[in-house]
C-alpha cells in the first residue's frame, strides 16, 4: 500500500499542473463536491491557509464517530514522545530500548544488534528487527501482531535482519513500543498521557485509542479517532513549532528533529523524519514548499505546508483503495496552482 502512496506523491511532486478554476476558489470548490457526494468514500476536507479555514467538509456522520486516522497516528505518537523527552522523562533518542523495557529486557539481551537498539531507530523505521508491514511474507507484519495477546513481546522476540539504524524497514511494531516505552517512562497510561499533555491543551473534543491485552496495552501505531477539526490543530501545532495559542506544547527542537531528514527510503523520492513524511514541491510552477505530512490507510492526510503556512486534512474509508491518494491530486492540480497560479 504504502510503496503506491510513494509512486503516486513522485507524480504530485513533479508532474505540470493545471490552472485553477477561475470562478470559485478551488478549495471550497472541493469541500462543496465533497459535501455533494461526488467523491464517495471521503468523509472530510479542510482546507487551511495563514490560519483561516478556505474550505471544509465534515460529514455528519462523525458526529457521532470520529474518524479512524489508521497509520497517521504515528506522527501523533512521535508527538508524544517528543512531549515526554521535553519533560525529562524519557533521556533522549539515544537511550537503549533494552533500557526502556524492562520487562522485555530478555529478549534483547540474547542478541547484541538487539541491545545495541535505540529509541531513534524505531522513530525513524530503522530497527533492523525482521517486521515489515510492506512485505505479506514477514514474520513481524502487523496482521500477525495483531492476532498476539502481547504485541510488545511478539515484536521484541522477531530475529534481527539487519543492524539497528542502517536499513528502513516500515513496521508498525517499532510504534506499539513506543507506547509501551512512554507508558513505563511517565508511570501512566499512553492514551492518559496524550489526553493530559496533549489533547486537553489544543482543545480537541474527542479521541479514541483501540487497545490490545485487555486494554494493558494502548495502539499508538493505529486506529486513534479524533475529529478532522482537531487533526487541523495538530498541523496548527507544527506550523508553530509546537504552540498552540500561545501555549507551548512540545519544544521546537523537537518539531525541528520530528521534520529533519533521518532515513532514505528503498525506490521512492520521499524521506523519513520521526515517523513523518518528508519531502518538498519540485516542480518550478508550483510554490516551493516543504510538505511534512502524516497518512493512514483509507485517505486520512494531515498535509503541512510551512512556507506557504497551509494546512490541508482529509480522512477517508477507501481502505486498501489506490485512490485513497485522490486528494493528493486535488493539492497537485488544483490547491497549490491557487496559491500560486501556474504561469
């Protein structure tokens, strides 16, 4: 699934681009097609430019269920963790993952490339465990995590196929960790932690985790619902460098680690920060921009574009679907030849 999104964001990057419609602002062009149906299987659009909202769709239906983000809540995850360095409680990305479980200490003293594990090899897909969710056939994939009572001790025991930080390797296992990792460091839950640290202080009105064990253990790889208006505030959160309203939230030498580039990525153009995607506009007609971006199966997108101070967000149900990538095209052909028309 993932190997397609990078094909199809190669095209959005380097493709020419049609003019913008001329009679109606593109963006509230889209939410009104979203709104009429016309885009089956999307449930939200918005639109943000220098803080104000120039298009939005929200189907009324997530009144009563947020949306699930499904893989972009890892870049929420990578977050938290930044939240939890911030306070001390987590000594930094170097710190030994063997060190940060300890009640799965055993399993990576019986291999030194294991021990040898940092927290920044699973914040930026790097572990070298045998897991990758791309790959049906391996033995870490997250289908099999899933069917596990524990998933943190089924991701822990997989063999090393490489040494840790030297090969990208997507793998959801590498983000359940890190919740096991930020619940035992801050001495409370994950999903308690986000809501204190987190969610309470950008004002969002719901968020749900799915949890696995019994709910011992929280999905901080997947499947968080939170409204696409409070998604929106997280992109507020990034272009500000971790404030929201004044508040500081997260430290801006963490937005600027989670957006550096720390990992290459096999056959596609994009690059890796903190489980965020990274990459940059190419092609001279469209606005030069860096795009730091969170996705998730089905067509949830939190797209942030800081130099032109735009955010877009969209969430979806075409799971597993090639054209869960549609608005990426609606941003290509239509949004950013607005914010600077083609000449």
């Amino acid at each position: 699934m993932l190997r397609s999104i990078g094909a199809s964001l190669f095209l959005f990057l380097c493709v020419g681009v049609s003019q913008a419609d001329a009679t109606l602002p593109p963006a509230r062009q889209i939410a009104d097609e979203v709104d009429s149906g016309i885009h089956p299987g999307f449930e939200s659009f918005i639109m943000q430019v220098d803080g104000r909202v120039v298009g939005r769709s929200v189907a009324s239906t997530l009144s009563r269920r947020p949306p699930d983000l499904r893989s972009a809540t890892k870049s929420i995850t990578a977050l938290l963790i930044g939240i939890a360095i911030d306070k001390g409680a987590i000594p930094s990305v170097q710190a030994k993952v063997m060190e940060l479980l300890p009640n799965h200490r055993t399993a990576f003293e019986q291999d030194p490339r294991k021990a040898a594990m940092t927290l920044e090899d699973l914040l930026t897909m790097r572990s070298g465990l045998d897991c990758n969710d791309w790959d049906p056939k391996s033995a870490g994939h997250e289908d099999r995590m899933y069917r596990q009572r524990d998933w943190v001790a089924f991701w822990s025991e997989q063999r090393m196929r490489a040494e840790p930080g030297k090969e990208f390797s997507y793998c959801t296992g590498n983000v359940v960790a890190l919740g096991e990792i930020l619940a035992s460091a801050v001495h409370i839950s994950a999903d308690a932690f986000a809501l204190k640290y987190l969610f309470i202080p950008i004002e969002a009105r719901r968020a749900e985790w799915q949890y696995w064990d019994n709910k011992r253990g929280v999905d901080t790889g997947g499947h968080l619902r939170l409204e696409p208006d409070d998604l929106l505030k997280i992109g507020d959160l990034m272009l500000t460098r971790g404030t929201y309203k004044g508040n500081r939230i997260v430290s801006e030498a963490w937005i600027d680690a989670m957006t550096q580039e720390h990992t290459t990525i096999p056959n596609m153009s994009q690059r890796y920060g903190y489980l965020w995607w990274l990459d940059h506009t190419k092609d001279a007609k469209l606005p030069q921009t860096r795009l730091w971006w969170a996705q998730g199966n089905g067509g949830s997108v939190l797209m942030i574009m800081p130099e032109l101070k735009a955010v877009m967000v969209t969430t979806g149900t075409r799971f597993n679907r090639a054209d869960m990538l549609e608005p990426m095209f609606w941003l290509r052909d239509r949004l950013l030849p607005a914010m600077h028309p083609a000449r």
